[in-house]
C-alpha cells in the first residue's frame, strides 16, 4: 500500500477520502464538493465510532474532518486517536481540519492535536483543491516521539511564509514562487466582503436598534441586486429567504442569533461555490428556504 508520507502527484480520480462530520448536509456539501473535483471514492461517517473501522478495513488516502465546537463530535479528540493507532499507514493518514470558527488559536491546537491542514467554512472548492495538493504531493514527515506524534509542526510549504529567506545562507538564486492561499482569493470577491458587513450588521438586530434594521435591509438590496447581475437564482434565493426572516422576526422582537449564524453560513457558501457546482449549490438554497420557512412558522 502507498505510504501516506510519500510525495506523489495528485489523481483526483483514484484518491480515497473519508468525510467526517456530524451534520449530515455539511457531510453531503463536502462530498458534492469532492465529487466536483472528479474525487469518485468518497466514504461519509457521522461520528468517530463509524470512522475509525473504515480507516482500517478501506484503503483511505485523506481524512476531511469537519468540526464545530457545538458539534458532538470532538475533532481533535478523533485526530489524536488516529495518530495513536498502531497500524503505522493508518496513524500517518493525512488529515485535514474542516471549520467554520477558524481562528489561530484552534490552528495551534490542531496541529498539536496531529492535523496536516486547515479549511476554512465556507469551503471554496479551489481551497479545498490545495490543500488536497498539499497533502497529497508535498506532505509533511511524520513525527513519532515521546513528546509528539503527528505531521511536523514547522510548516515548510510555500504557503506558509511569504518573506525573504531568514538565513543569507538559505538564499538562492530564485527564491521558490509563494503559493498563493486560495481561502484568501475567496473571502476577497465583492459580495464576500458585502457579507461580512452584513453578518457585523446582523448581530446587532436584536440589540432592538431601528438604524440596525435600515442597514441590515439596505445590504439585503445590495447582495441581491448583485446576485441578480450575476444571473445567480440560487445565491438570490437564498439572500430573499433570510431577508424574510428578518422582516418577519424583527417586528417580533424574535430575532436569534444562531438563525442569522446558519442563514449567513449558507449564503457564503452559495457565494463561494462556482456556479458550476450547480447540484451543490441548489440544495443549500433549498434547504436554507424550507429551514427559515420552518422557523417562521415556528
């Protein structure tokens, strides 16, 4: 079997992932995602305990684990357990850590948990790509010491430092062309940025400000004027859904902030997602409608 630490170039079409994540619409999102990458071997697991037997009885190559610290599954907890296996392959699969809550402070512990990488929610598919590359072609040596088992925490990807050789000795000729972070370009388009505004706006509605109501609804016009533009109907779709549900619970003093967590999350996604993911891109405008439909219900 291939060791998983050997450099190799990558072949979407004979690369095996395991998807980890208790959601079950986030784990059908990722594996969409993966199959619009021409990944055809993609097995789903809900939590560690239908994970860790698959990581023995498939030939796995990469491990996606999606993770959220209200989920009930602890992904830091399931990558220390796959670096304690005793099957020497199956404790050096690569791994990569799937959030939305992306912060430095959760990279650290990642890494110290055992992971290879790091995917930020919502997932551009052109991230996701690199970061398959990364483990894939230019992984990392595995560590197996007293202190620490995992990937080697001293990242030496060209991603990972974008300034002069700190050593003169260390210089060449031609330096190596940074590689550039796709989650960057993603977050950078126009109507990522009008969403971040949005999501700083939205978190003020139920402080019962009117002026919080006027902007928030003035974003609204905007994202959809330019989803509009764009001949996007579902990126329009879901935008007009969670605009109703805040024309609805406004009023109503009922505004909660989890709602506008998830609407805004899968308006980002929509807003990342190419429009020829069109399969993955349609079902997170419907299932964003029938859940603000339900909730306005409710």
């Amino acid at each position: 079997m291939q060791d998983p630490r050997t450099p190799r170039p990558l072949k979407a079409q004979s690369l095996s992932v395991l998807v980890l994540d208790p959601n079950s619409f986030s784990r059908g999102l990722i594996s969409e995602i993966l199959r619009n990458l021409n990944v055809m071997s993609i097995t789903p697991a809900r939590d560690a305990d239908t994970a860790m037997p698959y990581l023995v009885e498939r030939p796995i190559d990469v491990v996606l684990v999606s993770w959220e610290e209200a989920d009930p599954l602890n992904g830091l907890t399931f990558i220390r357990r796959v670096r304690q296996l005793e099957d020497n392959r199956q404790r050096q699969i690569p791994i990569i850590l799937v959030t939305a809550g992306l912060t430095r402070q959760l990279v650290l512990a990642g890494r110290d948990a055992g992971a290879d990488e790091f995917l930020a929610k919502p997932i551009s598919p052109a991230a996701l790509q690199q970061r398959l590359q990364m483990v894939i072609e230019t992984p990392r040596p595995f560590i197996d010491c007293a202190v620490f088992l995992g990937p080697c925490r001293r990242r030496k990807n060209p991603a990972d430092y974008y300034g002069e050789k700190r050593r003169a000795g260390e210089r060449g000729e031609e330096a190596p062309t940074p590689m550039v972070d796709q989650d960057e370009i993603a977050r950078e388009t126009p109507m990522r940025r009008l969403l971040t505004r949005l999501r700083e706006i939205a978190y003020a509605l139920d402080a019962g400000r009117p002026d919080t109501l006027t902007a928030a609804l003035e974003e609204l016009k905007t994202a959809k004027a330019i989803a509009v533009e764009q001949k996007d109907n579902a990126l329009h779709a879901g935008i007009a859904s969670f605009e109703s549900y805040v024309l609805v619970s406004y009023p109503q003093g009922q505004i909660d902030r989890s709602v506008i967590d998830n609407a805004l999350g899968a308006i980002e996604q929509l807003a990342t997602l190419p429009p020829s993911f069109t399969e993955a891109r349609d079902s997170v405008a419907i299932a964003l409608g029938k859940a603000i439909q339900q909730r306005l219900v409710a």
